[in-house]
C-alpha cells in the first residue's frame, strides 16, 4: 500500500483480522508535513473555505513523472477541508498501539515532501510492532515512481522481503524506462 492506501490498512486491522502474510507500506500517511501548523490553520479557516489551493511538491527524482502529476487533469487541484476534518477526527480516535497484525516492511524516502516522515515511521512501528523501516535517502513520497537507483532500491527491498515472507512474485515490475506519461490532449 501507499500513503493514504497505508492509513486504509490501519482501519482495516482495527476491525477485522489481518489475512496478510507479507505487508508493505510505502511512505505511509498519519500525520501530513506540517502537520502541527496545518491543524492550526484548519481551525481557522474551515468556517470561511471549503478547500485551499493545492500544493504540488516535487516528490519524485523522475521529473517527467512529477511534470505528469502537475497536469494530470484527474489530479485535484484543491484540498477540501472536509477531508483535513476527517483525518484529524481520525488521528484523535486512533490509538497508537499494537494492532495484533504483525509486522510490516515500512519503506520510506527521507527527501518525502507529502507525509511527516520522521512521526509517521516510529507510529507505524507501534501500531505494528516489529516492523522494519527502509529508509532510502534521496527518495521522496512517490516510491513506486522514482526514477532509476532509486527505484531499483525500492524493488529490492519489497522483493527481498516478501521472498523473505514466502510469497511468491507474480511478474517483474516495469522498469523505469517503460514508463511514459500520456499526453491528456491526446
């Protein structure tokens, strides 16, 4: 899982039991960058706005990738307040201990713009004790479309540990250089 697919994960554990035999979640989300001071400014603005403008950080080393998530006509342009009450609503109920699912490979880029990487990583490891963190210097919060060495790192470590796991891979990931960003006008 991803980001906020990690977070879905957590409320999936907090309900049901965990039928996975290998789990990995890449920079997952709890706390956004900036957490502390956005909380503050929802607060004020959420009376007066329904969404703020949306911010897109350079979160890849693969600039075409970055380019394409800037101009992608189905990536939303606005952040909805809305959703910014539901995941402090979230956070306040969720208790930062052991969710019984076991450990999960946590793989996280210390270049991540997105989530609070540094928060995110050590709470993860309490909701699932025994997890182990990756991190990858340089990586930012798209892992699955960083560009070359970093990506080859990312892939390693995922393949190493569900081998690890006993889980067989169904087929080899696409390699970097297969990947090209449609034109929309197209």
């Amino acid at each position: 899982a991803q980001s906020t697919g990690c977070a879905a994960l957590v409320e999936y554990a907090r309900r049901n039991p965990w039928p996975f035999a290998a789990t990995v979640m890449l920079a997952p989300l709890l706390h956004p960058k900036g957490w502390k001071t956005g909380r503050v400014m929802h607060t004020l603005l959420q009376r007066f706005k329904p969404s703020l403008k949306r911010k897109f950080a350079a979160n890849s080393s693969d600039l075409r990738f970055v380019d394409f998530i800037r101009t992608d006509p189905l990536q939303s342009q606005r952040l909805s307040l809305t959703w910014v009450s539901a995941l402090k609503q979230w956070l306040a109920d969720l208790p930062l201990a052991d969710l019984g699912a076991g450990p999960v490979l946590i793989v996280q880029g210390d270049a991540d713009q997105t989530v609070d990487w540094r928060y995110n990583t050590l709470a993860y490891c309490q909701l699932f004790p025994g997890s182990r963190i990756q991190m990858l210097p340089g990586a930012g919060h798209q892992l699955a479309n960083e560009a070359g060495e970093l990506r080859h790192a990312y892939l390693a470590a995922v393949t190493a540990y569900v081998q690890a796991a006993g889980v067989p891979l169904a087929a080899p990931a696409l390699r970097q250089d297969d990947y090209q960003p449609q034109d929309p006008t197209r």
